[in-house]
C-alpha cells in the first residue's frame, strides 16, 4: 500500500471528513485530492520519444505510450474524474456499476463497458473508500477477465481491513490511499471515514 502524505492532501481530506462542508464543497475537495493523487499514482507510466518544433528550433521530448483507463466504481468514483482528467486529459474512462448489498455486505455488478481493444493500457480503478475490500475484489477480478494486467487501485480513506483483503487476494495490484483509518464498524463503514462518498457528493443524504 502506497499512503499518498503531502500537506495539501491533508487539508483536502479534513475538509472532506467534515459533516458540515456542503455538497459543493464536497466535491471540489475531492477533485483536488484526485488532482494531487494522480501524480504519484501516474509517477511510472511509460512513454515513448517524440519531436516538436518550436518557435525556435526542434526539441526533442516525450509522450504517453498508452493512455490509461480510469475505471471509476458507479457512484462515488464518478467524484474522482475529473481531478484525474486534469492532469491526463486523453484517458478514456471506462464505467463499472457496483452497489454493496446491505444485508450481505458483497458487492453486486450492475454494469461496465470495458475497452477490449486496449487490454495493454494501465487501469486506473478508482473507488473513494475501500472498507471490506469486497468491491475493490470483485472489480478488480473482472477487470483481469477482461484481460487487464496493469492495475493500479485509488481510494481516498481505506480500512486496514480491506487493505489487507486486497492484498491477499490481488499482490500484484498497487493500493493508494490518503488516508489508512482505525477500522470498520459492524455495519461494515469505516471509522472514522466520512459517511458515504456517493451520498455526499451527490446530495442524497
């Protein structure tokens, strides 16, 4: 697990913690702590040798071999987009609709619409909490159906137990969080975490 420490991300996190910052808010803090994650989650990608001209002369630099694929988790994942679409405004974002039963606590798969043509480009999952890790388990097992081999997994607060699920179950999928809390209730929430992440960036209180 990669814990993603910088003052800025600290600020934006307490802000987003807090039961009194509206929705508005809500979400604009959670772009900015998308916009500053993407860095070091994006640190490693390959690229390839190109050449330009300026005004000047012909320089010689980089870009992108593959474009990634942001994989946001239906709702919530939808608030960490744009923050990453900033920073990599060619990524192509590929939906999965997950919802958690609240009587089981599994996840169920509701929709996706995975690129089969770009099966070699790094995904990106993108989920605010990672609480039982069940969600970020199933996602992650259909994406590798699919054929996904370069995986990295975003959440913003993650709980020690679903940290360790994922692990267990995926090794070779980098984890990165702004935020490792105490642990979960018996209701399956993080503690202290942030209430639902959908609920809050969509007003659905």
């Amino acid at each position: 697990m990669v814990l993603v420490d910088h003052p800025l991300v600290r600020v934006h996190i307490t802000q987003i913690r807090d039961k009194a910052t509206s929705v508005d808010a809500f979400r604009a803090h959670l772009t900015a702590m998308a916009r500053l994650m993407a860095y070091p989650v994006l640190a490693d990608l390959p690229t390839e040798a190109v050449t330009v001209s300026t005004p000047m002369a012909d320089a010689e630099g980089v870009r992108l071999a593959r474009e990634p694929i942001l994989v946001p988790v239906l709702r919530a994942g939808l608030g960490l987009v744009e923050g990453f679409r900033d920073v990599i405004p060619g990524a192509v974002v590929s939906h999965l609709g997950m919802y958690r039963d609240h009587q089981t606590l599994k996840p169920v798969r509701y929709y996706s619409n995975f690129p089969v043509e770009r099966q070699a480009h790094p995904f990106i999952l993108l989920d605010p909490m990672l609480a039982t890790g069940g969600s970020a388990i199933d996602a992650l097992d259909y994406l590798k159906s699919e054929g996904a081999r370069d995986i990295r997994l975003v959440s913003i607060i993650a709980a020690p137990e679903g940290v360790r699920r994922v692990e267990a179950k995926h090794p070779d999928v980098p984890i990165f969080t702004a935020a490792l809390d105490l642990r979960l209730d018996e209701n399956g929430y993080i503690i202290p975490g942030l209430g639902d992440a959908g609920d809050r960036q969509f007003g659905t209180l």
